[in-house]
C-alpha cells in the first residue's frame, strides 16, 4: 500500500504555521527524518536553522493577517509600497501574497476612487499638509499611508502637473520659438557663455558644454550653424579675435551665402 504523502501546503502549515518540528511531522505521516527531508527539498520549503526554535507565524489565519494590516493603516496604501517597505511590512505582505489573501484585502487601489472625487479637493488637502513644499518621491515612499494614498490619486488622475511642487515650478521659456536659427542670436550667446566661463579661451567641445548644460547652444551649432570647426571661426570673427588677410570675412561669407 502506498503512504500518502503530504501536500506542500500541508506542510507549510504543519511546521511554519503551527510550529511543529520535522521529527513530529515525520511521525505524523509515519516517514523517516530523511526522508521528510528530502520531500521538503523537493518542494521548495525552507527549514528552520539548525538548534533554533520553532517561530510560529504570526498571522496563522487570514483574519490574524488582515487586523495587522488594518491596525497599521495598509489598506490606505499601494500594495507596491508595502512590498517595498521594511522587513516587517515586506513580511506580511509575502505572507498574504503566499497565501493569496492579498486578493481579499480592501487595498487602496480599490478604494481611491472613493476620495478627493474632485482636483480641487485634492489639490486643497495638499497645500493644507505643505505637500507642495516636498518632492514626490518622498510622498510616494513615505511611512503615513494617508501620503502615500494621496500620491496614488494624484499620480492616477495625473494631476501633478497642475500642482506646484517646488522642485517642478516650470521656468517660462526666455527664448523665442525659432530664434535660435539666427546666427547674430546664437553668437551672441556663444560670447555670453565664454563671458560667464572665462576657463575657456575658446568655445569647447560639445561634450563639454552639454556637461555644463548648455544644450540649446550646442544643438543649434550643430543644426544651424554649420558644427563647431565652423562656429568657432565666425565666433572669433565676431568677438573681433582673429583678422583674416587677403581674404573675405568668414563672417561675410556666412551671412552673404544666406542671400545667394
């Protein structure tokens, strides 16, 4: 006759749940130490360290699991966030994913559509909290569900960008659309830049200035303005640095060859 063996949730109940030690469970389903073992190897369950005591669980049963998750405000918050969190919060989330009980938790997820309905009211709840005075990374990591839960809301109706957060005020654009294509313009910017960085005797290499973060200025030489070897000789012609003898202004040439 065939021994039943145990199901791998069996056993998981039997010795982390209950806290039985494997010799007991072995004599349960009346097997060797080995040979139980073996059986848990194979199905992936972990054993206690050698000598150390038997840990019962501390959620042995949905509703243990879910009044420490309600007693610790998780059901205001992501479910990715806990998961995330610290050892204790990665802890019971593990063990309500294992146990497919995060299915059954009443997670924010499924009740924000439940609050701030509106933006305006939103909107308030946050500059009366000063959240406009913080980044948006702490709001999402933080340890108070209620921040979390509001950072949800906004970021699934996509509102930030209507809320001024002091790290995202948007600068207003100083550059008129398509200025940049005027070489007189982007000389005189070159000079600027030369003027504020006075280590450089002539304009450097691109990688250096989107270093610096001076990308327009680079884009539009590279665009309009013929590449840097070019620019730079029209710049120097500008800033009255180099005279050349015999020959037309490279300067001219540039601005006549616009009207050929």
């Amino acid at each position: 006759m065939v021994k039943e063996r145990p199901s791998k949730e069996e056993l998981e109940r039997l010795y982390w749940e209950e806290g039985m030690s494997q010799r007991k469970v072995a004599k349960k389903y009346r097997m060797s130490d080995n040979t139980l073992i073996c059986l848990m190897n194979k199905l992936n369950i972990k054993r206690r360290k050698t000598g150390g005591s038997p840990e019962r669980s501390p959620w042995p049963n949905f509703e243990s699991w879910k009044a420490y998750g309600v007693e610790r405000g998780y059901e205001l918050s992501n479910p990715e966030n806990v998961k995330k969190g610290n050892k204790e919060e990665r802890s019971w989330y593990n063990k309500g994913s294992k146990k497919r009980w995060i299915l059954k938790f009443d997670f924010n997820r499924m009740r924000l559509d439940g609050k701030w309905e509106e933006f305006q009211e939103w909107e308030r709840y946050g500059l009366e909290r000063e959240f406009n005075k913080r980044n948006l990374n702490s709001l999402r990591n933080s340890e108070n569900a209620e921040e979390r839960s509001w950072y949800c809301k906004g970021n699934k109706k996509k509102w930030f960008p209507k809320f001024e957060f002091a790290g995202l005020k948007r600068k207003k654009r100083s550059v008129k659309s398509g200025q940049w294509k005027d070489l007189q313009f982007a000389l005189q910017q070159a000079k600027l830049f030369l003027e504020k960085h006075p280590e450089y005797e002539e304009l450097p290499r691109a990688r250096i200035m989107y270093r610096l973060g001076v990308f327009t200025l680079g884009h539009a030489i590279y665009t309009y303005h013929g590449g840097f070897p070019v620019f730079r000789q029209l710049l120097n012609e500008y800033m009255g640095r180099t005279s050349v003898i015999d020959q037309p202004s490279l300067l001219e040439q540039y601005i006549g060859g616009e009207n050929d």
